[in-house]
C-alpha cells in the first residue's frame, strides 16, 4: 500500500451495530420511512409485519442453502 512520508495509515470505518442495521433494514420499507400513521399501535402493527417478512426471507435464504 503506498503512503506518504509521515501521513498515518487509512482508518477503516466502525461497523455498524445490530441495533442500527435493524433500523436500516426497517427504513427499507416505504410505509415506515414517514410517520402517516395516527395511532401508534397502528406503527407498531407496521413494524411488526416489516420485521416478520424480513426474517421470514432470512428463513428462506438459509433453508435455500441448506437444500443445496
């Protein structure tokens, strides 16, 4: 790796946290990157189908491999 005389090594970036990957994954549905929502059990419902589709293609993912 080429570096200047004197300059410190690159830094590589923090990964991310489980928390914060969560609410990425989260942010990828449309329906909970605005709150359109009035009652917030009616947000909660969203977030709990939003996280039941995105295990249940985990599921799939990993049930796909081990079929292989």
């Amino acid at each position: 790796m080429n570096t200047f005389a004197g300059s410190a090594p690159a830094q590589t970036a923090r990964r991310a946290t489980p928390a914060e990957r969560t609410f990425a994954w989260l942010m990828n549905s449309r329906r909970l990157t605005r709150d359109y929502e009035t009652l917030p059990a009616t947000s909660e419902a969203m977030i709990q189908g939003s996280m039941i589709t995105r295990m249940g293609r985990r599921l799939a993912r990993a049930r796909a491999a081990d079929q292989r």
